[in-house]
C-alpha cells in the first residue's frame, strides 16, 4: 500500500515524487479500482491553467469509496451518527448499509431528472443523510454543491444561480445546540428567483411545519423507499468534475472551487492516510462540518476510500456543555481527534472541569485545521487532551487544494508548535518575494506559493476560468499562489503565518471582506465601509467594520444591529461584524484608494507606526478614526 511507515520512507517518497512525479503518482493510483486504467499520469500548465491528472481513466469515486470494501468491510462501521441531543437517537452505519443508502438516493435523484454532468445543491445539517447526498451525487455523476447550512437565503441563491443547479436536498430544519434552524424556510427564500431548480427534496429531522410546493417539493424518505436499494455506478473521466465548493476571495462573489474526480481521489485517500496514520479499529472523528472542505476530504472521502471508521457529529462544542467533546471521545473511544483552533481556545476557555470528567486514554492522534495555531493553545492540546502522548498534526491546506499539503506524519515528523512542518510528498513549496523572486535558504519569509502541481489542485472556478487563473497563478509566473505568507525555519520547517491578502480567517472560516462591505454598503444609512480582520481570543480573527453613515438613523445602538442584521441576510450570521464603528471618512490615498494598513492597525489598538497620513486625501480622519475606536 501507500502506507508511510517511518522518517526515511518519508524522505525517500519525498524525493522521488520530486524527481519522478509520475511514476510516483502512478503507483498510487495503481491502488484504487479504475474502469478503464488511466494511459497518462499528467498533463500540466500553470499559465492557463490546465491540469489534468490519469489522463483517460474512468473510474467512479464511490465503487472506490464503498463498493471495492464490500467483500471484506460488509459489517464493519463505516461511520457512527452522535446526534445533537446526548441523548438522542445513536445510529452505526455499516458499509453495507452506506451503499444502500447511498444507492437509494442515487436512484431517487435520477427519477428527478438528475443525470451525468449535472449540479445538484445539498443544503442539509450534519446527519448521515448530507454524507449519503455527496455519494449519491457522486455514483450518478452529478457534481455536487454543499452549502453549508448557516449561509442565508441570499448567499444560497447565489450559490444555486452560479453553477445552475438542478435540485436542492434539503430538510425541514437543523438541530443546533439549544436551537432549532429553518432549513426549508430558507431554501423556499432562495428558490424565489432560482430558474434552474426543478424538484426539492426535504428530509425530515426536526418535524417542525414547513410549506411542500406542488410539483416542485418531495418527502425524502417517501421517494427514497420506493428505490431499489442497487445502483450501478455511473463511471466517469479522471478529470469529470467531483463537485463544487464555494468560498471567498479578496474581491467579489464567492467563487465556485472546482475539483474533479481521479486526482481528488488519489490525494485524498493518501493524504489521509499519512498525515493522520489511521490504522484498521481505530476511530476517526473529524469536528468540521460538510459545509466546508474539511468535511469534504476528510469527513467523506478521506476516510471512507481508506475503509476507515469514522464518526459524524451533528451538534456544537458547547452543548449541552463545553465537556462535550471529550464526552464523545470517551464513548466511542475515539483514537484520532481533529478539530479548528477556535475550538480548542474556547474549550480551554471553558477550563479543565469539563474534561476532567473523561477518560481520553484511546486518543492517538490529534489535529488541527484552519488557521494558525498559536503556541498557547497547542501546548493546552497536548498536555490536556493529548496527555503529552499524542502527536499533533498541524495540517496546512485550503479548499483550493483539496487535501493536506504542510503537516506532520502522525508519529512520523517530529512536531513543533505552530508549525505545520513539512510538504508531503508531491507536493513543493516555495517562498517568493513581492516581485516574485524565489526567496531561497532557512530562516526566511515570503508568500507561500506551490510550483508543480498535486493531483487534487483546483482546476477551475466554476464557469469563469479567467477568475481562476486571475486568483491563483497570475501573481506569479507558472506557480499557484496560496495568498498565505509563511516563515521558513532553520530546519525548513514551514510556519503559515496568515492571509497576505484581503481575506479574514474568523473561527477558521474565509471571509471575504469585499463581500462583507458590500453587504453592510446595502443599508440605506451606509455610503461605504471598511472592513479589516483584528486579534481575537478566540476566533482567531474578529472583523471590525469602519462604516460611513449618511442622513439620518434613529440612533447608533439601533443602526449599528440593523447593519448585523443586514449582514446575515445577505451572507449569513459567521460574517456578522464583531466591532462596528460609525466614521465621517475612512483614510484614501489621492487616487481613492483605502489604507486599510491604517485601519487594521487602529483595529489592533496599536497606533505607532500608522505612517506618513499627510499624502491622505484628508489627514484628518486618522484622528477621528483612533479617537472612535470600539
Ligand atoms: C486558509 C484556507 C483547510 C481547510 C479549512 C480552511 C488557513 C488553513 C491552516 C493551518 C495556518 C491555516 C490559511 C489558508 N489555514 N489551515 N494549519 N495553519 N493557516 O479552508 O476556508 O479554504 O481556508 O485557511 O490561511 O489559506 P479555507
């Protein structure tokens, strides 16, 4: 297998993916089921971009996922459903169950018209049915589009309307902590102006009243018991697409990530392997949600094509308390933990009396995904959780990538705190200047950018190819450009050190701030805004909103919740301000353009250093901005 074992074998894999990237890739590959073999490893160019991975293979990501571990893995859980409510109905799903599942559906999205080649958008909570919804898209051919469920009507209109897709799966509502969330309510929002949708399936979860439209709505259980429970699989080129995730950038709407069939498969099912070393009985439980590519690669891929056993988690952290976690670890014996940096700070915020209670003596291994992790609560992780026995692999990577790409072998790299270490094999970094001049040795710092390709890189934004080259290889000639800055050690340990563009990394979450200025430019009272990222105890990043008021508003306290309320009807409430001050200008240069250096350092409280401001069109402003700080 393309199992790594030890250090050297690392280092050996390393250097002939380097060396010899097809002949490396090929081997792997040569581990999965293909319907036809591949005739080619890769054909690549970044200046396009055009990358295409096992040229002329065809295979079906799900046959490789389910089918292929049928004869051995029948009744061997494939993942364990731990409800919102502790107390809630607990479900195992085998293997084989997870076909029938996911044959069920598949049949039931063909009976709505579904075919090869279409988009279908998936809109549901963290229940098993959202896992069996990505395979069941998958089997049939269809590319799948998971919205995560807090996105609001809006946002998940755009979404629907960009990459036209055909149907939604949905469900009434979502449990969420203490809370119940329209899910229905919403989609019925969006659909208002989606022409391309033509049937909604609504899965039942929370039983709470929701509106059926005629012709246009079905009873998922309903449709799904009439199938059959076998479906063959649909197989499809290397390079068909996988499925479509969409997040956001410096400018603009959120962009529709492409990824495709054979390359994401590959680095997928090895990257999981590797980084995090699972091993047949152990049990694996990834915290993200779906709803990002966390929950893609390494909730539903990742592991199922490893024949792993995996747990789904439908709540939140803190519910019915902050124990919860590590409640579940001591009930499924969970062995790998991997969850976001935020999580773990506000769990040690929480204190040790909700951990104490459990027994956390399976855990092996523990990850951490996201956003940086800072030294503080890497050595909470390790001492409190890990009990100083478990390796933590800081894990490096974005949705544009499709897989891990900096971080330890679990067990394998030796580790240091919020570094996320090395490439893994296929992959190589490299470190440019602002001109795009290759920064070269240890101890330095640069952009982070990747100079050959690894089989799940992007290929394309959806329906603007332009975008895609614009976003991640036009910067700098024939790399892709991550948009994170990064330090170089003097071991050549890699350290991500955050966005160097305008993107807000909130609870490990992007956020665009173009995106979120003009949400908040859509109330009346606002001419324009500013939005920048600033320290967060716990978020990582808060955002802090300059706005520009004009005429007349009530008073501050209401415009200022009008605004928040603004911003999650246009996006959703994870891009809700956190700090929202009221100006008469914001800093321009003569030519118009926004210092935002200025006002990420008057966010920051740190007021030294604001630079020459007489060259601002009114200097002014300076003042009165440090004066209102919030
Ligand atoms: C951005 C990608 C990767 C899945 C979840 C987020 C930041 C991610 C780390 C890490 C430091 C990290 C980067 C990256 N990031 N992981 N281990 N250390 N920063 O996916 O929404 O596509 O965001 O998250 O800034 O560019 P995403």
């Amino acid at each position: 297998m393309f199992h790594i074992t030890n250090f050297s074998e690392y280092e050996k894999a390393y250097k002939q993916s380097v060396e010899e990237p097809e002949v490396f890739w090929k081997e792997i590959a040569s581990y999965f089921q293909w319907n036809k073999p591949f005739t080619k490893v890769l054909n690549w160019n970044f200046n396009e971009p055009k990358i295409e991975w096992f040229i002329d293979g065809k295979l079906n990501i799900t046959e490789n996922c389910i089918d292929r571990h049928l004869p051995s893995k029948k009744n061997a859980i494939a993942f364990y459903f731990e409800p919102n409510e502790a107390n809630g109905v607990r479900i195992s799903v085998t293997y084989q169950k997870l076909y029938e599942e996911v044959c069920k559906l598949a049949n039931c999205l063909k009976s709505t018209g579904v075919e090869s080649g279409d988009r279908v958008c998936i809109y549901l909570p963290m229940i098993p049915e959202a896992v069996y919804a990505m395979l069941a898209c998958a089997r049939i051919g269809a590319a799948h589009s998971v919205v995560f469920g807090g996105f609001s009507a809006q946002a998940l209109k755009d979404r629907i309307n960009d990459s036209a897709c055909k149907v939604v799966l949905t469900s009434d509502g979502a449990y969420r902590g203490n809370k119940q969330i329209p899910m229905k309510a919403t989609v019925d929002e969006a659909l208002v102006d989606c022409p391309s949708i033509e049937k909604v399936l609504v899965y039942k979860r929370t039983n709470q009243a929701i509106t059926l439209k005629a012709g246009r709505d079905l009873d998922w259980e309903t449709e799904v018991n009439k199938q059959a429970a076998v479906c063959a699989p649909t197989y499809v080129d290397s390079e068909h697409p996988l499925f479509i995730l969409y997040t956001s950038g410096s400018t603009g709407k959120p962009k529709g990530v492409l990824h495709t069939t054979g390359g994401y498969m590959v680095y997928t099912a090895y990257s999981f392997k590797n980084v995090f070393q699972y091993n047949e009985n152990d049990i694996y439980w990834c915290t993200a949600d779906v709803g990002w590519i966390t929950g893609h690669s390494y909730i539903t891929y990742g592991p199922l094509l490893n024949g792993a056993t995996s747990l789904v988690f439908e709540g939140v952290p803190t519910y019915p308390d902050a124990g919860r976690f590590w409640k579940i670890v001591d009930t499924y014996n969970v062995t790998h933990f991997y969850t976001a940096p935020t999580a773990i700070r506000a769990l040690e915020a929480a204190g040790l009396d909700f951990v104490k209670p459990y027994n956390l003596s399976s855990l092996k291994v523990l990850g951490s995904v996201g956003e940086p992790i800072n030294e503080e609560a890497w050595h909470w992780y390790n001492t409190n959780i890990g009990k100083n026995n478990c390796p933590i692999v800081d894990t490096w990577w974005q949705t544009e990538t499709g897989g891990i790409l900096i971080s330890p072998l679990a067990g394998i790299t030796k580790t240091k705190p919020s570094y996320a270490t090395l490439p893994l094999p296929g992959v190589q970094p490299m470190l440019v200047d602002d001109k795009g001049n290759e920064i070269i040795g240890n101890n330095v710092e640069g952009n982070l950018c990747i100079k050959f390709p690894w089989p799940s890189i992007i290929r394309t934004t959806y329906g603007d190819h332009e975008r895609c080259r614009q976003t991640y290889f036009a910067s700098y000639t024939n790399l892709y450009f991550t948009g994170d800055g990064c330090k170089r050690d003097e071991n050549g340990y890699y350290r991500i050190t955050g966005r160097v563009d305008d993107v807000i990394n909130v609870s490990g979450h992007r956020i665009g701030t173009a995106e979120v200025e003009s949400a908040i430019n859509m109330h009346e009272a606002i001419v324009e805004s500013a939005v920048v990222g600033y320290t967060h105890d716990i978020k990582g990043q808060g955002i802090y909103a300059y706005c520009i008021v004009t005429g007349d508003y009530a008073n501050e306290e209401t415009l200022k919740k009008e605004i928040l309320e603004t911003v999650t009807k246009h996006i959703g409430a994870i891009a809700k301000p956190d700090k929202i001050q009221l100006v008469k200008g914001l800093p321009k240069t003569r030519s118009g353009k926004i210092m935002r250096r200025i006002l990420r350092k008057v966010a920051e409280n740190d007021f030294s250093n604001l630079g020459d401001t007489s060259t601002l069109l009114d200097p002014t402003v300076v003042e009165e901005i440090k004066k209102g700080r919030v």
